[in-house]
C-alpha cells in the first residue's frame, strides 16, 4: 500500500440512488416494499434472490409465506416472512468477517470487493453515506456520513454496525418501527368501542396483532403478568368487533384474532368469556355448527352464564337440536336469562320439542 494513494475517494464506487430508482422504475417493487419493507427487500435482491409470489396473512404478517427463487435457477422455495428474513441474513453475517487483502496499487474492483459490495449497497439503503478510505496502518479506515455527521470506522466496524441494523430490522418485522404496546391503549380503545368510535379503536389497536403474535412465541411474552395477558386479549377482542362490517377488513380477521387472545389467557378464568366471543363471531359468520362447540368450551372454561347459555340454545336450535336447546334454556332461566328472551326461543324450538323436553325432565327429577 506504500505507493496507494494515501485517501480514496468513494463517491462513484458506488450508486447510492439504486434502491430508490430500482423502486421508481418498477411499481411490483414497490409493492413489495409495502408488505416486506425497504431492507428486507433491497437485501433480497442484493442476495440475488426473486420473489415470485406473496400469500399475505393479514392477522400475523410473519406467518405469510413467501415463494422466492435463488439467481438464474428454475426451482423456486417457500418460507415464512420470519424464515425469509433470516435466510437473506445469514450470508451476510458470514460475508461480514470475511476480508480480501488489498492489493498494493487496488484498482476500483479491488476497494469494492475490499469494502464489501453488499455493505456498500445496503449502506445508501440506511441512508448512510461511505465517503472515503484512507490507507493507514495498522487498518484502513472509513469516513461515514450519517444523517449529516461524520464519523471514522474501520472497515470491520463499518460492516458490523450494518449487520446490526439488520438484525434490528429482521427482528422487528423488516425495519418498521417497532409498536409500542401500551397498555393504557386498551383503556382507551374500550372507551372509544363504549361510544361508539370503531374508527378510533382500530387506529388505537390496528397495528398490535402482528407484535402480539410474535410476543407470545417468546420468553418476554411468558414472564407477562396474568392482568397484562388479560388486557392485551381484551385489546385484541376490542379490534376483532371494530373490525366486523368493517369493508378494508377481510370476513375471517376478526376470529383470528379472537383465537390469538385465547392464546394469550387460555389457561386463565377469561379465556371462558373469549371463546364465547369467538362462538358469537362463529355464528354471524354462518358457522353454527362450530359455534356449538365454542359455546361448551366458553362455559367449561368458566363463563357458566345466562349469556353462554341462551347462545349455546340459540346455535342449537339453528343446527335443530330442539331438545337440547331446551335444557339450555332451562339452565340458562336459572343463571337469571331475559325471560321474554326464553319465550321467544322456546315458541322457535316448537309443542313437540317441549313435550319431549317435559317428559324428560319428569324421568330424570
């Protein structure tokens, strides 16, 4: 390096706008950025990898599968968001404590390969600027700019402070900020719901299935306090009725989210009440086969209610199960049930259904 010169300016080596006009000359792009975010997606591509097909799934983004191909070869793979993401890293993690020597005399190549071509293509990515090498012992050095200070790292540190940034962003979903999951936010969202607001607590809550997905698979989620599961579940079954009738939300989002709150207290008394929800979500939904056997669960579960129930009888006899519906009604007339509401579901079960019901009760007392 004695005869090198001593600074090499770094401005053309590489073009700092790729990512930018690769997105502005290609709209499916674009589009892709929208679900994957800018990282991920300018990583694929720095990896040499095509994505050929998204399966969104709107509940838990990180459960959508991604169908990619590899380079020029025919065969293509599938893998979650959260599988994909960390496949484009690990190259990179290896490439990152990988150096070429640099030559005595280093042409363009040579500085390139010696920098690291992904690291200088991600870093415009970041908004980070390299603007020169200088060649001194006992490493060259790097001056960086970001968000318009400078700063000196050596190319090690240089590539170190990028992978880190992709491993935030790996972790947070693709670079996104992270969602605060404040719980005060569903005090909020109650009040909004109580009046009325659904628009309110869907921009209150909108964005907490996804982190909730991911929290609960992790050691953070399980140390939670019984009251902190219990209010994140109640955020989310606050979303999952703002969300019914609402025209941007697809037919079956609001009993996905039902099931992600019984994942968060399914082992705790409220989980009663959320499969009862999920029971009435069921039977608006035209399942009432299924809405049956939420029902039992809500009330095995400790929602041993009026409420549950006339629900249970509703679905039962929607299904034609007339007696059966019956002794609902009986138990639900115990636990205190509306009795014109009992009246009106009892004229629906029919003479017949009650005179069997009747003489069945008689056997049994």
């Amino acid at each position: 390096m004695a005869n090198a010169p001593k600074v090499i300016r770094l401005e053309d080596l590489y073009p700092r706008d790729w990512f930018k006009k690769a997105k502005e000359s290609n709209p499916g792009l674009a589009q892709v950025c929208e679900v994957l975010g800018d990282h991920t997606t300018a990583l694929s591509i720095i990896c040499g990898v095509r994505i050929t097909s998204i399966t969104m799934d709107r509940v838990v983004p990180e459960a959508s599968v991604i169908e990619f191909g590899v380079g020029e070869q025919p065969q293509t793979q599938e893998l979650t968001f959260s599988e994909f993401r960390h496949r484009l890293l690990a190259p990179i993690l290896v490439a990152a404590g990988q150096f070429e020597p640099l030559a005595e005399r280093p042409n363009r190549e040579d500085v390139q390969q010696f920098v690291g071509v992904p690291f200088l293509l991600m870093a415009s990515v970041f908004g980070m600027k390299v603007l020169e090498l200088t060649l001194k012992e006992p490493e060259p050095e790097l001056l960086i700019e970001i968000e318009g200070s400078q700063e000196i790292l050596s190319v090690g540190e240089f590539r170190d402070a990028l992978c880190h940034a992709l491993k935030l962003s790996t972790e947070r979903g693709g670079g996104e900020a992270e969602v605060s999951l404040d719980l005060s936010k569903v005090t909020e969202a109650q009040a909004a719901f109580d009046s009325g607001d659904m628009g309110q607590v869907i921009e209150l809550l909108g964005a907490w299935p996804a982190p909730l997905a991911r929290l609960l698979r992790t050691p953070g989620g399980a140390k939670l306090s019984d009251t902190d599961r219990e209010q994140l579940a109640q955020g989310l079954a606050l979303l999952a009725e703002a969300l019914v009738g609402c025209e941007a939300a697809e037919q079956h989002v609001p009993q996905e989210l039902i099931r992600l709150a019984i994942q968060w207290v399914q082992d705790l008394p409220a989980a009663g009440q959320y499969y009862y929800a999920l029971g009435v979500h069921a039977f608006r939904g035209g399942q009432q086969g299924s809405s049956i056997g939420l029902f039992r669960r809500a009330i095995s579960s400790g929602k041993d209610d009026a409420e549950a129930y006339s629900a249970l009888a509703r679905s039962l006899l929607f299904r034609n199960r007339k007696v059966a519906a019956l002794v609902c009604m009986a138990k639900a007339e115990k636990r205190g049930a509306d009795p014109s509401e009992l009246a009106e579901l009892r004229k629906q079960a029919g003479e017949q259904a009650h005179a069997l019901f009747l003489n069945y009760t008689a056997k049994i007392q």
